[in-house]
C-alpha cells in the first residue's frame, strides 16, 4: 500500500505518520524537528520543558527540580525547543502534545500557540474546552486523543455547540500505548477494547462530524501495522515507542539502553499518580515502589492536577514528574521508562530518515 498525504486543518502531512509525544524530554526539538524535516509530524512534548538545557529556562528550583508548573511547565523553556526544532524543519508541519489533565493548561496551550506551534494534540483527559484557548490563534489545528466513538462524540458536540468548531484531526489511542492509558487495567486486556476493534467504529463517528480524518495509535510498529490500521478507514497511525530507537530522539542515551535490554515481560502496566493505568518497563523503580521503599515524595512541581498535590503520588508511591525527569537525566537506580507493548522490540538504534523509510516503504 502507498501512501497519500493527510491534511489536518491548513497543514499537510506528506507521510501519514504522526510520532508520539513523548515527555519528560524523550520528544523535544531534535527528535520532533527531524521527523517533521522527512516528510512527518514532529511532536513536540510539553511536559517537564523546565529541564531543557540542564534547567536553564526553569526560574526558580527546590532540590534541583523546577518549582511549580509554571517552572515545570516552562513558557521559556517551550520556545526555546519549538525554536530549535524549527531550525531543523524549516516551515513544515510542527505539533506539540499537551496533556489536558496538566495543571496550567489553558497557559500552556497559549505558550504553544504564541511560539508558532501548528498544531496541538491533546489527550489524558475530554479536552472538552480545548479551542477556548486557541480563540487569537484561527491557524492552529486542534487533535484531540480518544479512546472510544463516545468520546469523539462527546467532544464534537461540545465544541460545536460552545465555539462552532470540530476537531482538525482525532487519535484513536488502544491500550498498547506506552505511558497513559484511556482504559481500566481490566479493559486494557479486553478484545473489543483493542485498537483494531476501536478503528472502524471511531471512523464512522468522525464521518458523522465531516470526515475527520482518525490516526490509530498504540502498538503500531511497522508498515504492516500502519497497511491494517489504514484498510480499517484510519488516515494514518500515530507512534511513539519505535521512535525512541532512533539516534535523533532526544532521550539519555540510558534510557535507550532500558528499551534495547528490554523483554516482553519487562515491559507492564502501573498504578500512576495520573489516576489512570501506565505501561512501562520494569526497573529498579517499579520494584522498589512495590516494597514501598520508593524515593521520597515531595511534590515539588505540581505537575499534574489529578494528583492533588502529591496526594494521589503517595498512594501509587512514587511522584511522576520526578520520576519521569530521572529518566530524561539517565537515572538507572530512580528513573520511570515508559515504553509502548512493543518497547521489546527494538534491537538497535537507527536514524529517523531509515526508520521513515522503512514504515513507508517496508523494512
């Protein structure tokens, strides 16, 4: 199967593939810039942009870490990788992910669109007022991430109804993904809770809304996956994981050594501070957090706002933000590595350009 362009909103994507956003700092500027430079969409992580350049953009630290979101989620730090990932990209299509259940959204949204971001994808909640905040910014396409066709639904009805808008583009995530999942542990096993049982019936809720074209993620791994997803009516797939094996991504080169030791059975779900079920890989963390004998737990960033303020960190015993900035900085002994189904898989690293090749034209 070859492969046509996709246009979300005024932007075109010449290859069908969106590259997962990835944070703390896995998908920043040169993984994100690279991949919208070879023909798809970059995406840009919001999350934890305080860390970029060794916290240079963070204003004010506690323990070496970003004080609250607004240091956490740094406007400066945000610019400075948009910016970069530019320099790389040149004009074409740029996104930039941003978790809906973050505290500061509606700021971060805005941070994103004032730095010249294209697009901007959101999940991790109903982005249920999402466009309110992109009112001054016409130009910037809006995806929402979905796990189900009432969901989709839910969302067009809102924002025709509030802003007389609809989706550019939706993500259908199944439970396969790495990081945060739209499901309950028990669905995430399910049959008719897997991706391929999601794609067809999301694509006829989004026909019902004009024909929003549907990117399927989670589990995607190569062009046979990306050929089922597209036979079942999506416009192209969203991936994340596979991308991580790349020279160009922008996590530490330890994090990468995580995926390529990995196994399949290293790779489970976790309870998160986010209130929803995580996949990632079993490390020295996850068994430590098991025996309760997790780092200790301070809630220095405020990152996320279902958390509560590190209430809901000390239930699941381990704080996100921290945890996931660990791995950012290569922290074996404390570090969280997210890590789609597939993570096992990788075997060595390639660069973005062969790995593109590759999902458009067959390994």
């Amino acid at each position: 199967m070859s492969y046509k362009s996709v246009k979300i909103g005024k932007y075109t994507i010449k290859k069908p593939i969106i590259q997962g956003g990835m944070g703390v700092g896995i998908s920043w500027d040169k993984l994100s810039g690279t991949v919208s430079k070879e023909g798809g969409l970059g995406v840009i992580s919001a999350v934890g942009t305080g860390y970029y350049e060794d916290k240079t953009y963070a204003k004010r630290l506690v323990a070496q870490r970003p004080l609250e979101a607004e240091n956490f989620y740094s406007k400066e730090g945000l610019t400075a990788i948009i910016k970069n990932a530019r320099k790389i990209c040149g004009k074409k299509p740029l996104a930039a992910n941003i978790l809906y259940a973050i505290n500061d959204y509606g700021r971060v949204v805005k941070d994103a669109c004032e730095a010249g971001i294209d697009i901007i994808i959101t999940g991790a909640g109903l982005p249920t007022n999402m466009p309110e905040f992109t009112e001054d910014y016409p130009d910037v396409a809006l995806v929402p991430i979905v796990s189900s066709p009432k969901a989709l639904a839910i969302i067009c009805k809102r924002w025709q109804k509030r802003y007389n808008r609809l989706p550019d583009a939706v993500v259908l995530e199944g439970p396969k993904s790495g990081g945060h999942q739209g499901f309950t542990y028990e669905q995430c096993a399910m049959e008719e809770f897997q991706l391929e049982n999601l794609v067809a019936p999301v694509v006829e809720e989004a026909k019902k809304w004009g024909d929003i074209p549907v990117f399927a993620a989670g589990g995607i791994w190569d062009k046979k996956d990306i050929d089922e997803m597209m036979a079942l009516g999506a416009a192209g797939v969203q991936m994340g994981t596979r991308f991580i094996g790349t020279h160009e991504c922008d996590a530490h080169e330890n994090f990468k050594e995580v995926l390529l030791n990995a196994k399949e059975e290293d790779i489970q779900l976790m309870s998160s501070p986010v209130g929803y079920p995580a996949r990632g890989v079993k490390t020295n963390l996850t068994a430590l957090v098991e025996k309760r004998e997790g780092p200790a737990i301070k809630c220095i960033s405020n990152c996320v706002a279902p958390c509560h303020r590190g209430v809901e960190a000390k239930a699941v015993g381990f704080c996100i933000a921290d945890r996931l900035s660990d791995a950012y900085n290569g922290d074996l002994e404390f570090g969280l590595f997210f890590s789609g189904s597939n993570g096992y898989r990788l075997d060595k690293l390639i660069s973005v350009k062969e790995l593109m090749d590759k999902l458009v034209n067959g390994e």
